[in-house]
C-alpha cells in the first residue's frame, strides 16, 4: 500500500507543477519554473518510498520474486529512471 501511495503522491506532483509551469502564459511560466523545479526533491523522495516498500516485499518472499522476470524488468526500469 505504501508503494501505491508513494507513486501516487509523486505522479501528482509532477503532474501538477507541470500544468502550473506550461499551461499559461510566458511569465506565468518563468514564475511557475521554480516550483517545478522544488516538485523534483518530492519525486525522488517518492521514488524512494517505492524503492524502500519493493525491498521489504522482496524480502519477505525471496524464493517468489527472485526467479521473476517480471520482477527483474520492473527493478529494471526503476533503476533507469
């Protein structure tokens, strides 16, 4: 549950600081920039969440997941962003 929250507060951050930095005019933008740029910090703390609950779900069942390919192209793509 945690790792759907985490993904999800982050989604709507970036999503968010995004509308507010290109959906109006130019100087509303360069105004609306720093705020994008502050967005950042919380989707990694975000990110971390996941990463941290993904760990703790790996561990817990170790022989289930190891053998996942599904698993091993989701860590993947997290270890990519």
């Amino acid at each position: 549950m945690v790792g759907i929250r985490g993904r999800t507060a982050g989604i709507a951050l970036v999503v968010g600081a995004t509308l507010a930095a290109f959906g109006r005019s130019r100087t509303h933008r360069d105004q609306a920039l720093p705020q994008l740029a502050s967005a950042h910090s919380l989707v990694l703390l975000g990110l971390a969440v996941v990463t941290v609950s993904g760990i703790a779900l790996f561990c817990a069942d170790v022989a289930t997941f190891l053998p996942s390919k599904i698993f091993w192209v989701k860590m993947t793509l997290i270890v990519a962003l």
